[in-house]
C-alpha cells in the first residue's frame, strides 16, 4: 500500500488546506514541464502526486484509505516490537552462551 502522506510530504493529521497546498506546491516542483528531457522518474512522480491528492481530498476517499492505513501500520509496528524481542532473546542467548565458554576455559 501507498503511503501517500509520504508522498505528499505530509503527516496523518494535515487539514484539507494543507494537503491542498502540499499538492500544489509539489507539482509545480516536479511538473514535466521544468524539465527540458522527458524524465520517467518525473513522469512517475507525478501520477503518485496526482494519486494521492485524489484519495486524501476526497473526505469518504480519505476515511477509508485512513483505515487501511492504520490497521497496516498497527501491523508493521507489531512486526517491529516481535523483532525487537527476537533481537534481545539472541543477544542474551549469545551472553549466555559465551559465559559457558568462558566457565569451561577456566577449568
């Protein structure tokens, strides 16, 4: 799924004037007009641009993307804690184990 906060370079809380206005200012940036080659990547951008303000202006748009977006984000920050504690279990398996070594080299 798209972040398209990210895309327009805003945050989850942004009124409708500032996602306005975020818009704007981004495609006056990256419009394929301000270049003098015709660039893929600008092209690019400029559909994700056009994507995103259409979903995050649009208020019913809007609610269920925010939806999506949640429950996706709740998800990758779950995934983040588990791999976190999977992290620090190793960690201590590895002290645990070189404290054994160390235990039987001094024998």
């Amino acid at each position: 799924m798209k972040d398209y906060y990210d895309i327009l370079e805003i945050n989850e809380t942004a009124s409708t004037e500032v996602i306005k206005a975020a818009y704007r200012a981004l495609v006056k940036k990256y419009h394929p007009d301000n270049y003098e080659l015709e660039n893929e990547d600008i092209t690019e951008r400029m559909a994700e641009l056009n994507e995103a303000y259409a979903v995050l202006s649009d208020e019913k748009k809007r609610k269920d993307y925010d939806i999506q977006y949640t429950s996706i984000n709740s998800q990758k920050k779950n995934e983040t804690i588990n791999l976190n504690q999977l992290h620090v279990l190793l960690k201590n398996k590895a002290i645990i184990k070189q404290k054994k070594m160390d235990f039987l080299l001094a024998l």
